[in-house]
C-alpha cells in the first residue's frame, strides 16, 4: 500500500490501464497462437485430408469407371474403339494429374508406406490399361474381350483396395487432426479463463487499492479546503492542516495547499492584529489621544497602505494641533504679531473654518488692543491736563494758606494787643 501511495497519480492510472492492455493482449495473444494452430490443423485436415480423398477418389473412378467401364462398353459394342481410346487416355491423365499432386501432399510413414504399395499395384494397372488402349487402337475386339475377361479385374482390383486403403488412412488421420484440434481448443479454452479470471482479479485489486488511495486523498483534499474556506468565511479561527504524506500529484498539491493556507493564516491573523490595532487607535484619537499610531505590520499591501494613511493622517492632524497651540500660546503672551496658517487643507473645511476664526479672533484682539490703547493715550493727555490744574489749585492753596497764616499771626498780634 505504501509502495502506491507514493507512486505519481498519473502513473498509477498508467499501470492500471498498462495491465488491463497487457491482460487483453496475452488473452489475444494465446486465442490467436491457438486458433493458428487449429487453424493450422484445419488447413491440414482439408489439404493432406480433403483434397487427398477427392484426389483418390477420382483415381479410383479413373479405374473403375474410365478403364473398366470402357472396356466393358468397347467389347460389348456399345462404343466405338475411338471413343475407347479416348476414355483410356483421359484416365491414364487423370490418375497421372491426381497420383501426382496427391503425392505433393504432406504424408504420414504410415500413408507413404501405403502410398509406395499402391504405386507398385497402379504400374500392374497401367501395363493392362496400356494393353487396353492398344487393342483399342488396333480395333481388336477379341483382344479386348480376353483382357476384359481374365486380366482386367485381378489387376485393377488391387489398385481400387489400396485406394480405399489410402482413403480410409486419410479419415483415420483426419480424425485425429480434429482430435487435436479439440484439444487445442480446451486447452486454449481453459488457459484464456485462467488468463481473464487472474487479469479480473489482478484489475479488481489493482483498481480497488488506486481507487481507494485517489478517493481517501481527494477527501483529505476537500476537508482540507472546507476548513479552509470556514476560516476565510470566520467560522473559525483555525485551519486544520491536513498531512499527506504522499508523493503523487494529490500529496503534493495538498503540500502546496497546506503552505499557502499556513501564509494566508498567518497574513490574516497579522490583519486581524492591525485591524484591531487600529480599532483600540481611532478610539484613542476620538478622545483626543493624538501620540498614538498603529504599530502592527502585515503583508498585505492594502492594510499596509489603510495603516499608513491613519498614521499619517493622525501624525498631520497633530501637526496641525501643534501649530495651532503655538500660535495661541503666542497670542497668550499678548504677541499677536503671527497669523494662523495650515497647508494642505480642505479648502471649506473644518479646519480652514478653525483657522479662519483665529485669525478673526486675532484681528478682533488686536483691534481692541488698539482701542485700549487709543484710550489710555487720551487718559493720559487728559491726566496731565488735570495735574497742572492740580498743581495750581495746589499753589493757590499754598498761597491761601500763607495769606491764612499772615492773617492768623496778624489776628494773634491783634489778640495780644
């Protein structure tokens, strides 16, 4: 099992139909060996059997018909010597043609013994029939009638038992081709169950293990990417890495599918952090915390991006506070000489609007500033006027009060007098 574990998936599926093809091409193989040689003993049975006996069988009707028949015919008159010596010269060609292919034919020891004692009665047959045919030629019907009578039939009788001797050799013979071809049949038979029963088996078990080894992966693969999409889908806050330890196309894929999930856990975990991070900052910054930035990192190029645009929003907002507070402490310090000014603003904005009334507050103190001034210039010339009318109604007092005392020492004087 763990030598197909961790065979290539498309190799297991090769070896799979590579074994079904080698199982089909042994079964052809053997049904084509075998039926070669049925097929080899059928071509035999019909060309050293068949053909033999039709090869015989025109020999012996060659004889028994053409010569005997002839010559009997001839000596009764009921043909002419011409057509007598016609019919001997078309057997003596049919035995030559037939004896002479028949010969050509593949023989067993039996049937070449038997066929050499046939050849030694077919040349006593072929001197009477060459005594026929020359009777026949010179129209000698007493000739004829004598070798009809006492020599015919001793000589052309063996020649028709040696024939029926080879015809019954060559159903003998027949016999048993088509015996042996039966057991070749069986034979084949058996061994091409025996191949299909091993080549099922061998497939069913084969197929079973590839079968259920790609299924139990292909599971593991799908639990793997359900847990997976539950974990992008926040159902959970943990992917279940599944291991498959295989080396085929499935385990490697499920190694790739495990190292992407463990990156894109861990970025979503980091965005989860600097999400948070952020959240905890802006509440910080609503109540007026502005030293605070977002500190978490992740990979993720838009969260990188969103964190830096807070930050930097948070750092400018500050700078624009920081401005502000050192222009208003100036103007704490009764130095309203500097104007409020912010870049980069909203033009309409809220802060454009809080720089504009500043500055409208500024103006408004400097001018009332001014007026206090204006004032206190006027208070002052109107003090010194009223100091020299002091002054002089303090140097008349002074004086009054000399005439006082003159009178008084004038009216002790006039006391005393």
């Amino acid at each position: 099992m763990n030598a197909i574990n961790n065979l290539a998936t498309r190799f297991k599926l090769s070896l799979l139909v590579a074994t079904a093809l080698i199982a089909l091409l042994i079964i052809g193989l053997i049904g084509i060996l075998k039926l070669s040689e049925v097929n080899k003993g059928l071509e035999t049975v019909y060309n050293d059997r068949v053909v033999p006996l039709d090869q015989l069988k025109k020999i012996a009707d060659a004889y028994a018909v053409n010569i005997v028949d002839t010559t009997h015919k001839t000596r009764n008159g009921n043909i002419s010597f011409d057509d007598c010596a016609k019919n001997i010269n078309d057997a003596k060609k049919i035995v030559a043609d037939n004896w002479k292919a028949y010969m050509a034919t593949e023989l067993t020891p039996e049937e070449a013994e038997l066929a050499k004692e046939t050849k030694a009665v077919m040349v006593k047959g072929d001197q009477i029939t060459a005594k026929i045919l020359k009777a026949c030629e010179i129209q000698d019907t007493a000739l004829v009638s004598e070798i009809s009578i006492k020599e015919l039939y001793p000589m052309i009788d063996p020649i028709g038992e040696k024939v029926s001797a080879l015809m019954e050799l060559q159903l003998r013979v027949a016999k048993a081709e088509k015996e042996k071809a039966t057991e070749i049949y069986e034979s084949a038979r058996i061994i091409v169950i025996f191949t299909i029963i091993s080549a099922f088996i061998l497939l069913f078990i084969l197929s079973s293990l590839i079968i259920k080894d790609i299924t139990n992966k292909i599971e593991k693969v799908k639990l793997l990417l359900i847990s997976f999409f539950r974990f992008l889908g926040r159902e959970t806050t943990k992917v279940e890495i599944i291991d498959l330890d295989s080396s085929d196309e499935l385990g490697q894929m499920a190694k790739v599918i495990n190292e992407n999930i463990r990156k894109v856990e861990m970025q979503i975990n980091q965005d989860t952090r600097l999400v948070e991070e952020a959240k905890h900052t802006i509440i910080r910054v609503q109540h007026g915390w502005y030293s605070e930035h977002i500190q978490a990192t992740t990979t993720n190029k838009s969260l990188e991006e969103f964190k830096n645009g807070v930050n930097d929003m948070i750092k400018a907002t500050k700078e624009h506070f920081v401005t502000m507070n050192v222009i208003l402490e100036q103007y704490a310090a009764y130095d309203y000489t500097k104007e409020l000014k912010l870049d980069n603003i909203e033009k309409g904005g809220v802060f454009e609007t809080l720089v504009t009334d500043i500055n409208k507050l500024r103006d408004a103190v400097t001018q009332m500033l001014s007026n206090s001034l204006q004032n206190g210039l006027d208070l002052q010339d109107e003090a010194g006027t009223l100091k020299q009318a002091v002054e002089a109604l303090s140097t008349a007092s002074n004086q009054q009060a000399a005439n006082l005392e003159e009178t008084a020492a004038a009216m002790e004087e006039m006391t005393s007098n």
